[in-house]
C-alpha cells in the first residue's frame, strides 16, 4: 500500500508536523509515565510558562505558547482542576484573571525538572542531523509573521492569473 501522505510533499506539511507532534507527546506521555510522575505533555507550555512568569492572564498565556483562547482556556480548566494552577481576579482589571502555578504546581515542577533535562537530551539526539530542525521552525515561523500562507497563496494566484 502506498502511504499517500508521505508521499505527497509539501502538501502534507501540516499533517506530517502534527503526526509528528503526536508521536512526541505519546512518548514524553512514556517517559512521564517511566518516571512514576503524572503529567501530560500538553499541559508543559502554560505549566513552563508560568513557571518562568510568576503570573500570566489567559489572553499573555495564548500568546506566549501561540494557541487560540479556547484551546488555551480548556488547559487551563484541566490544570485548574488539578490544583496545578489558580487564577484570581487582576487588581487592576476586573475583567481579566491572572492565572499562576498553585504551591502542588511549583512542586510538581521542582519533581519534574530533572524529566524535562532528561527529555532534552533525548530531544537533542533524536533531531541531530544536518537539518537543525529547531533552526528551521523558527526561521519558518519568522517567514510566516513576515507573511502567511494564505497571503503567498493569494499572490501566487493573483500572478497566475
């Protein structure tokens, strides 16, 4: 059988990063696991970020991990449940809540930070090759800031036309 994605290209770059960010996260889910810790791979950007930022409100959380509202408000009911994380009113703006790690959140950290160094340098072995691949998202995620691909794909057409 002929696996149609692989061999597509391009045109299945999106799914093949997100097969690939799936395969990643079933393995750190392992690795966890292997270290008698429970904790979900997805729940790292906003535990990390507010980890290294003592207090962030949801929209600061979104854009510092770039997922939408939403996907960011359904992680933060998840570890809010957990007692991982707590969120309060700001002080100055009623409207927006401050979220920031709990004091089961901060230990959960300290308990993981020798994984996260673990995972690292698995990492670190897994994507050595001469295509630095951490190198080429940020340059690719910097060209897509400058213009995105609906915008490229609009003068490709405008041109062809």
């Amino acid at each position: 059988m002929i696996n149609a994605i692989d061999q597509s290209g391009i045109l299945a770059l999106a799914t093949r990063l997100q097969r690939l960010g799936e395969l990643l996260r079933k393995d750190g889910l392992q690795i966890y696991k292997a270290h008698g810790v429970d904790f979900e791979p997805k729940w790292f950007p906003v535990v990390y970020s507010l980890y290294i930022n003592d207090a962030l409100s949801v929209v600061e959380i979104a854009n510092e991990i770039g997922y939408t509202h939403p996907s960011t408000i359904s992680l933060l009911k998840e570890l809010e449940a957990l007692r991982l994380v707590r969120s309060a009113k700001d002080k100055t703006d009623t409207r927006k809540r401050m979220l920031s790690l709990t004091d089961k959140g901060r230990k959960t950290v300290e308990t993981i930070k020798p994984i996260w160094d673990i995972i690292a340098a698995a990492l670190t072995d897994l994507t050595h090759s001469p295509h630095n691949i951490m190198q080429a998202v940020n340059e690719v995620e910097a060209r897509f800031r400058e213009k995105s691909l609906a915008e490229r794909a609009a003068e490709i057409s405008r041109k062809s036309s």
